[in-house]
C-alpha cells in the first residue's frame, strides 16, 4: 500500500527539499476566546483574524486571556486565519 507523498505527489505545504512552508508572523491582543478552541485575535489595530492555539502552547497548558499580547502566524492561503506561537 503505498501514499500519495510516496507515489511523488508534492504536499502542498511543504516547499522545496521537504521543509515545512512557514508562514507571516504578526504580533496581535487577544480579542475574545470563541467556542472550539478559537480566538478572536486583533491585529494592526483595526484588522480581526481568527486563530487556533498552536501545539506548542497546548502542550505546555499555556492559558491564553482576553487582553494577552500573543503572536499569530497567519496562513499563506487565507490571511483572516492563523495560528498562535506564543505569548508575546
């Protein structure tokens, strides 16, 4: 049985040599805490992404507030969606 990745298909986000495709770091306030794990997250003082906690922080049990400085990675593909690094 063999996969896709092994069959030679490129996964789409993985660049060139297998390394992980990073996206743009942005630094945002924690805006509002949304149902499934989401946060509301303001950026630039005007702009409102939404963005999941990244496994690092689950990992640790970091708790995120309203009010907390945190820094987002936003997608490549969709910039209103991201990704919490860490605490800024």
């Amino acid at each position: 049985m063999t996969s896709a990745v092994a069959a030679g298909t490129a996964r789409q986000d993985r660049g060139p040599h297998g390394v992980r495709r990073r996206g743009v770091e942005i630094e945002g306030i924690v805006e509002a805490q949304l149902p499934s794990g989401l946060y509301r997250v303001e950026i630039d003082g005007a702009r409102r992404i939404t963005a999941h906690v990244g496994a690092g922080l689950e990992r640790n049990f970091i708790r995120l507030l309203v009010g907390d400085r945190v820094v987002v990675e936003l997608t490549p593909r969709d910039l209103t969606r991201g990704r919490i690094i860490r605490k800024a």
